[in-house]
C-alpha cells in the first residue's frame, strides 16, 4: 500500500511540517511580503488574517473595511483589508493574497497563557483552498498542491 505521503508527491504536492502548540493548535511559517512569520493554521477561519502590530513588519498597504472580524472568544472587531501581497509557504506561492487586519492581543494573550509564542497571524480557509490543502493530524504536516506556484 502506498503512503499518504508517496501518493501526494506523485500528484505535486510538498509536505510543510506543522507545530502543535500548547493550546492545541497548528503553526506554521510563512513568507509574506517576502518577511518570514509564525501564523496558525485554522480551517475554521475565512480569511488569511495578521494582526494590526505587523502592518509595517509585514509591508502591508491597508484600506478601511466596514467588515467586523469575530472569532476566538471576540466579536465585532474593527478590520482593515490589505490586497495584492504575496504569501509563500516552503515552495508553495501565491499572489495577490487579500489579508484582513485585526487585533490579534487577545489570541496571543491566550498562546502566551499556555506558555506558547505569538503569532503574526492566522492562515485561513482562502489559502487553504487554493493550494487545495490536505492536513495530516497524525504526522502533524500539511500538503499543499505545488500546480498554484506563484500564479
């Protein structure tokens, strides 16, 4: 019988490893803008997200957004929306990346309670699906489809 792994290289995907964290969640590094950071992975979220401290970090240009983010415990939070940044992943790439902008404090106040690192920000569901991810609990990995190389 074939390995997941074996079986996905053949199609063109690349394993990029994940950490769990304390809290029980995935991290992963990523390349945005061309400056490394530590996001989580979380299928649950929408949108690829980072938070309003990493604008300059992360070169971002930003617009106002009558959007209200809510997720981790928080409701209606204010947004900003940065469009046309590119996102990297190992070998895996992407332009044109749409990020939303929020306050992250109460996420990493909620990583650093569990004595875990904060993050820059949240890889979400968009980046997940164009790279037509598949996430491997139990090797603690997740595949990504190199076809969408930097499009």
């Amino acid at each position: 019988m074939t390995s997941l792994k074996s079986f996905l290289n053949k199609k063109n995907y690349i394993k990029i490893p994940l950490t769990l964290t304390a809290t029980n969640h995935f991290e992963i590094i990523a390349s945005l803008n061309g400056v490394t950071g530590r996001f989580i992975l979380d299928t649950g979220a929408s949108n690829t997200c980072v938070g309003f401290d990493k604008i300059t970090f992360f070169n971002l240009t930003t617009k106002e957004s009558k959007i209200k983010a809510a997720g981790a415990g928080a409701t209606e939070m204010e947004t900003l929306v940065s469009t046309k940044n590119n996102i990297e992943i190992k070998a895996w790439g992407t332009k044109k990346l749409k990020l939303v902008l929020f306050d992250l404090q109460h996420v990493n106040n909620a990583l650093a309670s569990h004595n875990s690192l904060p993050v820059d920000g949240i890889i979400g569901a968009d980046v997940l699906k164009k790279a037509k991810a598949i996430i491997d609990y139990k090797k603690k990995c997740v595949y990504l489809k190199q076809k969408n190389l930097k499009k």
